[in-house]
C-alpha cells in the first residue's frame, strides 16, 4: 500500500511539475510574442504622427492579433490547469530532456495558433464574408478611389466606427481562445461556397 501511495505521491509531484514547466513557457511565449506585436504598434504610432506615413492595416490588426495571443493564453492556461486536462506526464518528460527548444516549440503553438485564426477572422470580416450587427463594419476613408487598390487599402480601409474596432478585438480574442472557431467558420464557408447542406 505504502509503494502505491509514494508511487501516486511522485505522479502527482511530476504531473505538478509539469503543469507548472508548461505555464512558464506558455507565459514566456505568449509575453514575447504580445511584446512583439506591442512595439510593433508603437512604432507605426510614431510613424504615422511624426513622419505622416498612416497605414489603416499597421494599427488595428496587430491589435486584434494581440487579442488573438492573449485568448489563446488564457484558453491554454485553463486546459493546463483544469482537473479534467490529464497531461500524459513521461511522454512530456521525456520529450523535454531534449532541452529549451521542445519547452518554447511546445509553448509557442498556443498563442501563435491564435494570432494566425485573428488575423484570418479579421480578414474574413473586412471581406465581408460574415457580416451582421454582431460583427465590425469596415469602410474606406478615401472616398476618391473608395480603396480599389491595394495601396489605398492599406492606408484607408478599416472599420467603420469605434464600436467596429471594440468588436474586431473581441472577435480576435475569442478566434484565440476557441480552437475550433476559426477552423469551424472556414469549414462553413466552404461548404456553403459550394452550395451544399452543412
């Protein structure tokens, strides 16, 4: 009895140990990656005010793709720390033994999974692929080529009102924090694209 209860005891040490060698390095990833995208934002701030140079695209998307990390954050933080996420502790050990890089490969996926599904849903909704009072409207503010080109996109396209830009970012958020959203969209699109039942 006492060799099964030291047995459980050191599961549930490594199991901890685990969880908490995964949430270090989902911390990491994700900090490094929002950094990332936060200078990226303050440098497109400077050179729009200061040199002039304003594209729509360099402010509010990398916004929603931040949204996009920080949703997949917290969605991995509560399967890694949720009773019911049962990690497979001497797989994950063992892999681990083959240094760092497994540790930030392994962690990198979550928030990189979700900046990818925030971009692609933000795209998906300034195509207007989805569009209702639940999603951002997008408008051109040059109303001289209405953005019929890619250059005029780039600097003028983008959503409509400041009640457009809050949806964008929530949306973002939630492509990151739901897995299966993005994926599910596109499979929605698909199938209707070709004109058949989903």
């Amino acid at each position: 009895m006492t060799g099964v209860n030291n047995t459980q005891n050191e599961l549930t040490t490594s199991e901890t140990d685990a969880r908490r060698t995964i949430v270090f390095w989902t911390f990491f990833s994700t900090f490094a990656i929002t950094i990332s995208f936060v200078a990226y934002l303050i440098f497109a701030e400077f050179n729009c005010h200061k040199l002039g140079n304003c594209l729509a695209m360099q402010m509010t998307m990398p916004s929603v793709v931040v949204a996009g990390v920080l949703g997949s954050f917290v969605s991995a933080l509560h399967r890694i720390l949720s009773a019911q996420d049962k990690l497979n502790v001497e797989e994950y050990a063992e892999k681990s033994k083959s240094g760092m890089l497994y540790n930030i490969v392994y962690a990198s996926i979550p928030p990189l999974t979700g900046a990818i599904t925030a971009a692609i849903l933000y795209a998906v909704f300034a195509g207007e692929i989805l569009s209702g009072s639940l999603f951002p409207a997008f408008s051109c503010a040059n109303k001289i080529d209405n953005c019929t080109n890619f250059d005029s996109f780039l600097h003028d396209f983008r959503p409509k009102e400041a009640p457009d830009i809050a949806k964008a970012i929530v949306w973002g958020f939630i492509a990151g924090f739901s897995e299966r959203f993005v994926p599910n969209v596109l499979n929605r699109i698909t199938v209707d694209s070709n004109g058949k039942d989903p």
